[in-house]
C-alpha cells in the first residue's frame, strides 16, 4: 500500500506532512544559522499555594446547631431535608438550620458565612453535579 493511499485511509491529507516538513526544516536553518534555540516553558510559574487547615472536630453533636447548606443544585434540598428528618428522630438535641447559598458553587456568600459562624457549629454542604 503506498502512503498517499495510508493517509487517506486514516482521513488525512499528504499535504499537511509536507508542510510540516517544510517548517520543520525552516525552523531547522533558522536555528543552526543563528546557533540558538529559544523555547518557552508551557508550565508557567503557578502562584503559592496558601494551606488553610480543616476545622477542630466536635467530641459531640449532642445540644449543637448543624447548618444544612444548599447551593441550588436541584434535589439538594430534598436532600437536607431528609438529614433534618434523621436528627430529628435519631439525635433530638441538634438543631439544625436550613440555608440555600446566595450564588453558584464557587460564589462567596460572606453573609452566611457569619451567620453559620456566629451562630452554629457545624455544616453540612449539599454540593451537586
């Protein structure tokens, strides 16, 4: 089978190798008439990251205010609201608070997040997709 015949087996063209044989061997004059080769790092220089440490755990839930979060996706509040159902029959003494996000997933929501803070103890975030 000749090449010609290959290539177009596989739905490609013998002109696109031809022209990238002709700038490769540009790029390869180019580079041997000047004895220098300059390259670009595609990686870049990622900026710090800045480790934020995960929350003290409670010994207990017994007498605590639980926020369940919502950040809109559909079926989280269904969701929620069968984990209230469960504290309410198996752990009497929690509270628990319903919130739905202001915003997408990534949105701060600086509002609750005093709110939660002020005022509960702990979280449990309904994130979907």
């Amino acid at each position: 089978m000749n090449r010609r015949k290959l290539l177009s087996l596989l739905g490609a063209s013998s002109a696109l190798f031809a022209a990238s044989k002709l700038d490769a061997a540009e790029r390869q004059s180019a580079a041997s008439s000047s004895g220098k080769i300059e390259a670009l790092n595609p990686k870049g220089t990622p900026p710090p990251i800045t480790l934020i440490p995960m929350a003290p755990r409670l010994k207990t839930l017994d007498g605590k205010t639980i926020y369940l979060v919502s950040d809109g996706f559909p079926g989280a509040d269904h969701f929620l609201n069968q984990i209230a159902i469960w504290f309410q029959k198996n752990m009497p003494s929690v509270k628990t608070v319903y919130r739905l996000k202001a915003g997408a997933l990534a949105d701060d929501d600086p509002k609750l997040w005093n709110e939660i803070k002020s005022q509960g103890n702990a979280v449990i975030m309904a994130i979907g997709h």
